[in-house]
C-alpha cells in the first residue's frame, strides 16, 4: 500500500493489542523489560534461554520475514547471558545468541539481519560441543550496520560504527568506523564533536507520544472503516 488506509481507531486497537502481547507472552520470557519498550509486531520475536534483559525505551522491530531471535544455550552452569542497554532500536532480522555473555550498551542501534554472537557454536575437531566460547561488549552509541557479524571476545568502543556486511573478528575501538571482512578501521570519528543520540530523542517521552498521537489523528482522519475493508480486499494501483 502506497499509504496507511486505517481508521485511527483501528490502528490505536492494533496498538494496544501488540501492547497486550508483550506483557502476556514476551514479558514473561525475559529477566526484565524496562519501562517504555515497544515492540513492532511482537509475535515475530523468538526468545530462548535466559536470562535475557531489556533496558529503558528500547525498540524491538521484528517482521514476518525477518523474525528478531535472542537465544541463550550454554554447555557450562551460568554461563550466557543478554543484556541491552537503554534507548536502544533492534532491527528486523537481528540474532543474538549467547553461550557466555553479550552486553549491548545504552543508545545502541543493531540494524537489519545483524548477527551477534560469542560462540563457535560447533568446535573445530569436536563437532558436538559448542566449541571456543568469549564475551562480547557493545559499548554505549554504537551503531551496527545490516548483516554485520559480531564475533565471539570483541569489544566495539563507544560511539563507534561498524559498516553494513562486516565480520568483526577483533575488537574496534571507540569513535571510529570499520568496514569489511575481516572489518578494519576505515575513518575516526571527531571525539570532540558532540553526538545526538536516542536518549535524546526520548527525552521528553510523554511529549513524544502525544506527538505521535496527534499526527496519526491527522494522517488517518479521513479514513474510513468502509473503505479500508475495499483497499484490502480490492486494492487498486492508487491505494
């Protein structure tokens, strides 16, 4: 569809359905779920394992075809652990999965089909244990380009950015960009210049969602109930 058909009501009643979702089904597979969190089609995300934690305000898109997995399985008591941090956007597609322990910092942005992991998952010569197992750390404001592969015992500093398809294999450092395979630094950033980040965009969160609020009442206004049941059953080119 070219634009949003629904009628406000009906997208406010998605809303709080999706809302209903993640207190009844996703809340409860998680160690913690901070205030404020929203989920985008939460029935595409696959939780296993535990413990798995979720910061502030963090943003979870998922979709049909790009379903968002966190998962924990560890051959050692006590060992795999998720945490995220506050403000942080986890795209569609996005797989974390921990056999020792994976720390995502706050105002962190993994985007689509990223891939985090601190296992081999398979050694090499004993098919059957999950091999070499190392932490990883996402310092705070690190912004993770689509398809990029996180390996197991690197460190990304803080405001650093790793590039769309990257396979980071040892640790970056802070205030830089690397790209590539095996990821190499390709540019520093200025550490002096400030950054705006998402805890900057949800500053003000009761504002924000008021803001959101009047501007769905504006787009959807003219929408009726009628006519959104013909844009789906009989969709035109213009719809």
């Amino acid at each position: 569809m070219r634009r949003d058909h629904r009628p406000y009501f009906i997208k406010k009643a998605y809303l709080k359905f999706q809302e209903f979702y993640v207190n009844h089904f996703v809340r409860p597979q998680l160690e913690s779920l901070g205030d404020g969190s929203t989920f985008i089609r939460p029935w595409h995300v696959e939780i296993f394992g535990a413990p798995i934690e979720l910061g502030d305000f963090v943003n979870v898109v998922a979709s049909s075809d790009m379903t968002v997995r966190l998962a924990i399985w560890s051959e050692k008591s006590g060992r795999g652990r998720i945490t995220v941090g506050k403000y942080c956007l986890i795209c569609p597609g996005v797989r974390i999965g921990s056999a020792h322990e994976i720390r995502v910092g706050d105002n962190c942005m993994i985007a689509s089909n990223a891939y985090l992991t601190d296992s081999d998952w398979h050694d090499i010569y004993n098919r059957i244990s999950i091999g070499k197992t190392a932490p990883i750390r996402i310092e705070n404001n690190v912004w993770i380009g689509d398809s990029a592969i996180i390996c197991k015992g690197v460190t990304i500093g803080e405001n650093s950015i790793v590039g769309a398809g990257a396979v980071v294999v040892d640790s970056i450092p802070a205030n830089c960009v690397a790209a590539g395979n095996p990821a190499r630094i390709v540019k520093h950033l200025d550490a002096g210049r400030p950054i705006t980040t998402r805890a900057d965009f949800f500053s003000e969160p009761e504002k924000l969602i008021q803001g959101f609020d009047q501007s769905d009442r504006e787009l959807l206004r003219d929408n009726t109930l009628l006519h959104w049941l013909k844009t789906l059953l009989f969709p035109t080119k213009n719809d």
